[in-house]
C-alpha cells in the first residue's frame, strides 16, 4: 500500500508559497518569492525523498509550474530525468487531458475516493510538492501518512499557508529531524492514528 508523503518548503511562519523563485506565485499580491536557502542538506533531504517515490500528486497551480521547468530543464539532470519519467497524479477541475507533461494523468471527480484509491497501488511513497489547495483536501480527508517539513529561518508575514484556520486537529509524532548549515530544521512527521 503506497503511503501519501507531503514535503514542503515552510517559513517559520508556516508560509509555503512561492520558495523557489521570485515569480513563481505572486498571487494573492506575494511579493516575497524565491525566499529558500537550499543548502546541501536541504538537497539531500529531497534527494531522500525522490529515492521512495514512485508517483507524484500535484494540484493545478503546481503542477502548471513544474510542467513548465521540468521537461526542459538542464539545471539538475538527474532530478528532471526522475521527475519526467515518474507517474504523475494531477489534481484540478479546471483542466483537460491530454496533459502536457509526460506520464500525466488527471484527478477531477470524486478527489477524496480517487485519492484513497490511489493509496491502494502497489507503490511505495506518492509524493507531493507544492499544491497548497490540494494539501488542505488530504489532511481534511485524513490521507497525508508522513509530513516533510523544511522549516527556514525566515518570517514572511504573508502568503498561503499549509496549516490554515479550520484544519483537522492532528496529532503529529516525530519520526526524524535534522538542522542544516543554514539553520533550516527538516522534520518528518507520522500522524498520530489510533491502531
């Protein structure tokens, strides 16, 4: 049974939009993008990450993000080449197969059963990136099995969350952490479920 692993880029405020680049999201008027320091530890934890997966679940706006950089990208052959080839799980009402991006399937009715579904796959760990709005969907449906945070020594004061007003008390138990040069703490959490 695959487990859903949720990895994500945070502020010490809990700010996830927009890590990677200054014009990566600039919705809602953020203006704070490309605020990550990915240091070498950092590159490791994703690297971990990318060593269990074996599909990734993306929401629209990510998706539409990585399916413009990836496929073409000669930054990280070794990242672009795995991520271009893995399944890729879409998430969106908006839009229409064929997608884009190679090994790309949609998402579009029914998300809370196609996503439980897709945890009955015979793979090891569907990995999300990014996909604020699809993040919210998971946890309010209990289906997020580990959490990989990577909190920065930064407060941004604005932007979209991951951990919003109305989300699900959850229990998280500590499986493992770490601390970069930077001072960035990456932490991995297991829900706390009754057995």
């Amino acid at each position: 049974m695959a487990r859903i692993v949720i990895s994500e880029f945070l502020s010490l405020d809990g700010v996830m939009q927009a890590p990677g680049g200054e014009d990566e999201d600039r919705s809602g008027g953020f203006e704070h993008g490309g605020w990550q320091d990915f240091d070498d530890a950092v590159g490791r934890a994703v690297d971990e990450a990318m060593a269990t997966t074996d599909a990734l679940l993306l929401g629209r706006r990510t998706y539409d993000i990585f399916a413009g950089y990836w496929p073409t990208s000669a930054e990280e052959p070794g990242l672009a080449e795995r991520l271009n080839s893995l399944p890729k799980y879409v998430v969106s009402t908006t839009l229409e197969e064929p997608l884009a991006w190679s090994n790309s399937s949609l998402i579009k009715d029914d998300v809370p059963k196609q996503l439980a579904k897709l945890k009955e796959l015979p793979l090891r760990d569907i990995l999300v990136f990014g996909s604020g709005d699809l993040a919210q969907t998971l946890m309010e449906h209990d289906l997020i099995d580990v959490y990989r945070l990577m909190l920065h020594p930064i407060v941004l004061g604005s932007g979209k969350r991951l951990f919003r007003e109305g989300n699900p008390k959850t229990g998280l138990r500590l499986v493992d952490s770490k601390i970069s040069g930077t001072g960035t703490v990456i932490a991995t959490y297991a829900p706390e479920r009754p057995k």
